[in-house]
C-alpha cells in the first residue's frame, strides 16, 4: 500500500512537471513568434489600429482604478511608516521612506496585479471564447498566423502602458503620502517634497520601470497563452480566465522579487 502511494506520488509530481513544461514551452514559443514581428516595419504599421486600441484598453481604461489603488497605497504607507517614525521624532523623513519604497516595490508591483486582473482576463476570455468558437482556426486556414494578428498588438501594448502607468501611480501615490505627512504627522509639504526628492534616485526610478515592462510583457504572454490553449467550451474560457489571473500575480510576485535580487541584492553594487 505505501508503495503504491508513493508510485501515484511520483505519477502525480511527474504529470504537473510535464505540463508545467509543456504550458512554459507554448508561452514561450507563442511570445517569440509575436515579438519577431517588431523587426518588420510594415506589419507593425499594418497593425498600428490594433496596437492603438490595445493601448487604450490597457492603458486609458485601466487609469482610474489604478490611480484609486494608488493613492490609498500612498496613504496607507505614510500612516504606517510615519506613526513608528513619530516614536522617534523622525516622521520628517516619512517622505524618503515613501518615494523609495514606491518607486522601487509599491508602484510596479500593484500596477502590474491591477493590468492583470482588469486587462490580462480580458485578454485570456477573448482569446478563450475565440478559440472555442473556431475563430483561430479559421485564422489559420486563411494562413493568417494568431501570433502576429491577436498577440503582437497585446504584447506592444501591455510593454508600452504599463510603465506609463506606472508613472502616472508612482506620481499619485507620493501625493497620497504627502497629504497624509500634512494631515496626520505634522510634516510640512516643502519638508516632505525635500525627503522624497532625496529618496528618489535614477537607479530606483528604472528599477521600477524595469519591472513595469517586465511585468506588462508577462501579462500580455501569459493571458494570450491561457487563451489560445482554451478548450471546453463556455466553462474552458472560465477556467483559461482564471488560470491567467493565477499565473500573472505568481510571476509578478516571482519576477518582482528577481528584479529587485538582480539590482540591489548582494553584490549588485548598491
């Protein structure tokens, strides 16, 4: 009996290796086809509409929500930074403490988790419901490759916006933090904007951006993967969708932690 509970273990861990490499393999693959189409002009302005609308949804639609998290984001840090700091007498420089930990963590990280919930289940439900419906296979009889005409536009635009939003949360969530300095700890707004400026630093501010891009490419692959691998009908879609979401928030969570590993971790020359 124990024996073969250890067989079915070992069946079991084999079986989630296997298609763990098989899904990385078709992500893999399916990104590399997008992307060698960024080296020929004319297909890029031949999907230039596409990219455009991508962006939109990705970016202009996605704005609001990401602004509000932001902003709380920024409240929420300098409460809790500036009431240990006030134990101390230091709740000056909540404002250094906020900008670093914004630019460099905070602003990528809850970006990238918000595109991945907004627009990367979008992205694996329409793809999904595509795939189902035989749309990609009738694609492909027309010799129409899914990788250039569905993928290609998502991947640009999820590489273009989501360091643009990122900017645009980095901006609000210090705001945040400076009404809260003003409102709760007593810090003057020239104070605090001295403090942020000297917690801002190049390194962090393309530490950030780094990640934002890495993220947003993450999302678009991953989303279009879950997507294109759809089957089952109404009830694949749904487990496709949720599938995306899943994956995105654990490589966030993974490439989040590598990036700030590869630039401020042992010698990095911090």
């Amino acid at each position: 009996m124990i024996l073969g509970r250890v067989r079915s273990l070992i069946s079991g861990i084999g079986a989630y290796l296997i298609a763990f490499t098989q899904v990385s393999g078709f992500s893999l693959v399916l990104a590399g086809r997008a992307l060698r189409w960024v080296l020929s002009p004319v297909q890029m302005w031949k999907r230039r509409h596409m990219i455009f609308r991508q962006m939109y949804t990705a970016g202009i639609e996605s704005l609001p929500v990401t602004l509000v998290v932001a902003v709380f984001i920024g409240f929420l840090l300098a409460l809790s930074a500036g009431v240990e700091l006030a134990k101390y007498g230091q709740q000056a420089i909540v404002g250094q403490l906020v900008a670093v930990s914004v630019v460099r963590e905070f602003g990528p990280f809850m970006t990238g988790l918000i595109l991945a919930a907004n627009v990367g289940s979008s992205m694996a439900a329409e793809l999904g419901t595509m795939k189902v419906s035989e749309e990609i296979d009738a694609l492909e009889v027309m010799s129409i490759d899914p990788a250039r005409f569905l993928v290609l536009p998502r991947v640009l635009a999820m590489a273009i916006m989501t360091p643009l939003l990122t900017i645009f949360s980095n901006a609000v969530a210090i705001l945040g933090g400076g009404v809260i300095a003003m409102t709760q700890l007593g810090v003057s707004w020239p104070k605090y904007y001295q403090n942020v400026l000297v917690g801002l630093s190049l390194k962090g501010i393309y530490t950030g951006l780094f990640k934002a891009l890495v993220f947003g490419l993450v999302i678009a692959i991953v989303s279009c993967s879950e997507g294109l691998r759809t089957s089952g009908g109404a009830v694949g879609v749904g487990r496709a969708t949720r599938r995306s979401v899943i994956l995105c928030y654990l490589l966030i969570l993974v490439f989040g932690y590598f990036g700030t590993a590869i630039f401020y971790g042992k010698g990095s020359g911090l």
